[in-house]
C-alpha cells in the first residue's frame, strides 16, 4: 500500500482551517477542502494537550489508518485535515471510525453506494 499524499506546511493547513468546511464529533475535528487534484491529501493534527509524544503518536496512527481503511470510499480531490480531540485518547478503536465516518457524511466526502 502507498503512503498517503500528506498536508506538511503550516499555510496548507492554515488554508484548509479558513476556507475548508468542518464536521466535528466529539472526539475528533475534519476539516475538508476541495484542492482540484485527482487525490486527496491528509494532515493529522494533535496538540500537546493530549499527552506526551507516545501518547500523542498512538492517536496519530489509529486515525491515519482509520483514514486509510475508509479512503477507497471517499471522493476525491480534497484536502483532508484531521484534528484530534482529548477524549480520543481514551476512545475505542470503533467510536473513533464511527465518528470518522459521521464527520464525512456531513461533510458528503463519502462515495454514494448505488
């Protein structure tokens, strides 16, 4: 599997906060917007809030693979931001997917199943 195409300067991200749309759980925050590409790019981000670096590293892998798992379904051409909340620290592999996917729907960043 190839890596993900990743969000890494700070006007990137700052582009996609301003004029991106939002769907938040409570456990996580994504931002989307659309970057006229034919794939989606990913940025994750988790503040020191949530704990110290083995902590915080641990978020960032579940929800990079949740976002893995779920991109074959999603449209594409859209710039991906994954903001971690303190409560996904402690949340279950399967409320974190569901909120990843609840977000998206919102967001209508999921394919439609015909």
């Amino acid at each position: 599997m190839k890596r993900a195409t990743t969000l890494k300067e700070n006007y990137e991200f700052r582009r996609v906060y301003n004029r991106g749309k939002s769907g938040v759980s409570s456990f996580l925050v994504v931002y989307a917007r659309p970057n006229h590409s034919a794939r989606n790019r990913l940025g994750i981000t988790v503040g020191t809030k949530l704990g110290k670096a083995v902590v915080r590293n641990r978020v960032r892998r579940r929800l990079r693979e949740i976002y893995r798992l779920n991109q074959p379904r999603m449209k594409q051409g859209y710039d991906v931001v994954l903001v971690a909340r303190t409560r996904a620290v402690t949340a279950a592999y399967r409320e974190l997917d569901r909120a990843f996917g609840r977000c998206c729907e919102k967001l209508e960043l999921m394919e439609k199943d015909i």
